[in-house]
C-alpha cells in the first residue's frame, strides 16, 4: 500500500529551517523531533537562505533594472489591442446598422 504524502505548513517548514540554521541539533536529531526527513531538512534549510534577501527588499516597488523596455513592450501591445478593439467596435456598428 504506497504511503500518502504528508502536506506541510509554510510555518512548520519555517521552523524546522531554523532550527536547521541554528546548528544546536544535529540533522539526525532534528529529523527524529521533527519527523521529517533529513534530506527535506536540507532542501528547506536552503530555501530559506535563497528566499532570505526577498523578506529584506521593498515589496511592492519594483526594481529600476526590471522597467525599461517591458514595459514599453506592454503598452506598445497594449495600445495595439485598443486600436484592433476599436476597429472591430465600428465594423460592427456598421454591420448592425445597415441591416435596419
């Protein structure tokens, strides 16, 4: 019978991270409290360190090197779908007025 996978919190995740971070225990140890595999142990301590420079940058601002031309590609592509929108708007103006 294959063993049903165990859905973990981002919280549980959390802590066991930091605790991982905190070297007081070690992996075999951790992983008994925490019945949690080492090796999973290891890929949430990682997450954490990777994922830690977004918890201290300004949310919500985006960075000056990301604008630029995406931007003006998406209101470029924009404005070209408002123009499309419009002509199709009068061709069908046209062709439900002329059938009165």
């Amino acid at each position: 019978m294959p063993v049903k996978r165990k859905i973990r919190s981002g919280s549980f995740k959390a802590k066991v991270a930091i605790a991982a971070l905190r070297e007081q225990e070690t992996l075999a140890q951790l992983s008994s409290r925490f019945t949690v595999h080492s090796t999973q142990i290891n890929v949430w301590k990682r997450q954490l360190l990777d994922g830690a420079e977004s918890l201290f940058s300004p949310a919500g601002r985006p960075r000056k090197e990301a604008k630029g031309e995406s931007d003006e590609a998406s209101v470029d592509e924009l404005y070209e779908q408002i123009g499309r929108l419009k002509m199709e708007l009068e061709w069908l103006k046209k062709k439900v007025g002329g059938t009165d």
